[in-house]
C-alpha cells in the first residue's frame, strides 16, 4: 500500500527548551497508540504534514516536531541575530529527550530521514532504553567523509554546477571544507553576501538531484532558503558536532550500541551517498538492522517505491508491539 490518508493533529504546542528556543510540535493519530516520533532532514528543514501519513493512524500515537531553527520554531535560523551555537546536534537530542518526558512517553519508535537518520542513529547510541526501533531512509551518518563527497566529491559528476558553487567563494576559501566555506558567507553581516550565499548553496543542492524531479519550490522562499543553507553549513562545516573521530565516522563507529534496538534502513539505489558504502556498512556492523534497496530512486523518501517499503516498515513494527 502507499501512504495513508491525510490527518489532522489532535494536539500541538511550543515546548520552551532553553536558550531562548521554543520548538514547536505536534500529535497525531491514535492518542493510545504506539509512540512514534518523526525527524526530518536537512539540517533546517522542518516537518512536512506529509509524513504523518507514513504511519496507521489507528495504530500510531504520531509525533512530529521541527527542530531548533527551523519551520514553526523560535527563533527562526534565518534571522542574522539568531544564536547558533546553541543549534548543535547535542542540544537537538537533549529537546527529544524533554518533548518525550512532556508528552509522558516512555519508549518511541523513532523514523528519521537523511540528517534525520544522523540524528537519530545518534539519539539511539546515546539514549538507547528510550527507543524501540528505528526507521530511517536517505541514510547518512553525518561523517566527514560524507560531507566531503556532498560538496567537493560531486564536483567530478557535475563539473558545470560545482564551478558555479565555488565561484562564490573567495579564492582562499576554494581548497578547504566548503560548508564551512559557505557557512562564513551566510554569517557575513552583509545581508547582500548571505543572500547569494544561500542562493549558491540551494542552487548546488538543487543540481545534484540524482533523479527527476530536479526542482525544489521550497528553495525559492527566501526566508526559508537563507534559514536551510545557515543551518545546513552550519552543521556540515562543524563534524554535524559528533566530536572527535568524525574522520572516520563517529555514528558508524558506535553502531555496536544499537545492537537491542531492531532497525529498517530503506535506501534509494541512485542516492549518492551509497558511493562510500555508509548504509552497508552500518547495516552490516548493526545486528538488529535489514536494509531494502529500492531501484531507480535517489535521495527521495516519497519517491514511488520507497513509500510503499517505509509503510510497509511501520505497520510490521505496530503489529509486532500488538503481538508482544
């Protein structure tokens, strides 16, 4: 089966999780049903009222929220006086922690896509008894390696469009870590420099789509253009704040902490990150793990295909809590 019908809410509200940061979030389907929470990618793009549809509503008690900076929380990345520092990966798993304890929930199945599954892989290492399984897709684990082949690495397949991406770049600046590059740019307290910035950094995104459809209408809000590239670069120019090791891969490096958690890894076939081999081999050093390759899809979660194996992912869970 595909997707689910569309649903409503039946609660939402902005939990105050310091710093001045309130995020917002939201409850979906069965108020009694298996807890579930949904975390989105980019870093900094939000939640979509699409992915409350992956889920049986009369099953799921569905979770969504939009990470610090981004959608419907406060303070919003794109404003230049908005603190990043306080917008780190350590801050974003310790706001899961105080939503559950808010929402009185003691183990969640957490589904995560692309900087979803980073964060969540790292929020089961860190906080294992609060999880029950893992689903994620566009599968990446936030190392160095990773970034280097998202920016630079794909310059080789796209040579037009990388040439364009580092022209925006001062010539120092061409050689070293790009997001980084690119996050000084959208740090610039020249608001004309940040704006091509993120114009340049969403252009480059948009241009190594593996597959049709190679457009992105969200790009083309400004506000959320210039919040997604500040937070994005803010993150991959800085090891996605796993700490030391993140060379070789800190996620992938504590896949043994997962081994009594059961996980689903759906991974499109085209999506560039399977060029170093990251899904396999996190899914090989994770015992409890399966991984479903779809053919002919990238980095699309709600490509045809992919929709019908993440469902199929979150029903199995639901009926095996039903049997337990």
């Amino acid at each position: 089966m595909g997707l689910y019908a569309e649903i409503e809410p039946y609660d939402h509200g902005m939990l105050d999780v310091g710093d001045g940061n309130r995020i917002y979030w939201e409850t979906c389907g069965n108020p009694h049903g298996k807890p579930a929470v949904m975390l989105h990618g980019g870093p900094g793009t939000g939640c979509s009222p699409n992915f409350r549809r992956y889920f049986d509503p009369a099953a799921y008690r569905i979770v969504l929220l939009d990470q610090r900076g981004c959608g419907r929380s406060t303070p919003s990345a794109s404003a230049y006086d908005t603190d990043m520092s306080v917008n780190t990966t350590a801050h974003v798993i310790a706001d899961l922690e105080l939503l559950r304890r808010h929402l009185g929930i003691e183990r969640w199945l957490v589904w995560g896509v692309s900087w979803g599954s980073v964060l969540g892989l790292r929020y089961a290492q860190t906080h294992p008894g609060a999880v029950s399984e893992l689903v994620l897709t566009g599968v990446a684990t936030g190392s160095n390696p990773e970034v280097a082949l998202m920016t630079r690495g794909l310059g080789k397949i796209f040579p037009e469009a990388f040439e364009r991406f580092v022209g925006e770049l001062p010539d120092g600046d061409r050689d070293g870590n790009l997001a980084a590059a690119y996050n000084r740019l959208l740090e610039s307290p020249d608001a004309a420099v940040r704006e091509r910035a993120a114009r340049a950094w969403t252009d480059w995104e948009t241009a190594v789509i593996p597959a049709p459809p190679r457009s992105v209408p969200r790009y083309e809000d400004p506000v959320f253009r210039m919040g997604f590239a500040r937070t994005v670069t803010h993150y991959w120019g800085n090891d996605h704040f796993l700490g030391e090791g993140n060379d070789e891969g800190v996620v992938l490096r504590d896949a043994h902490l997962l081994k009594d958690i059961p996980g689903t890894l759906v991974q499109g076939a085209l999506d560039f990150g399977n060029l170093l081999g990251i899904v396999w081999r996190l899914h090989h050093a994770w015992p409890g793990s399966e991984l479903v390759l779809v053919d002919e899809v990238g980095h699309n979660a709600g490509a045809p295909g992919m929709t019908e194996v993440l469902v199929a992912a979150t029903d199995r869970y639901a009926a095996r809590t039903r049997r337990s």
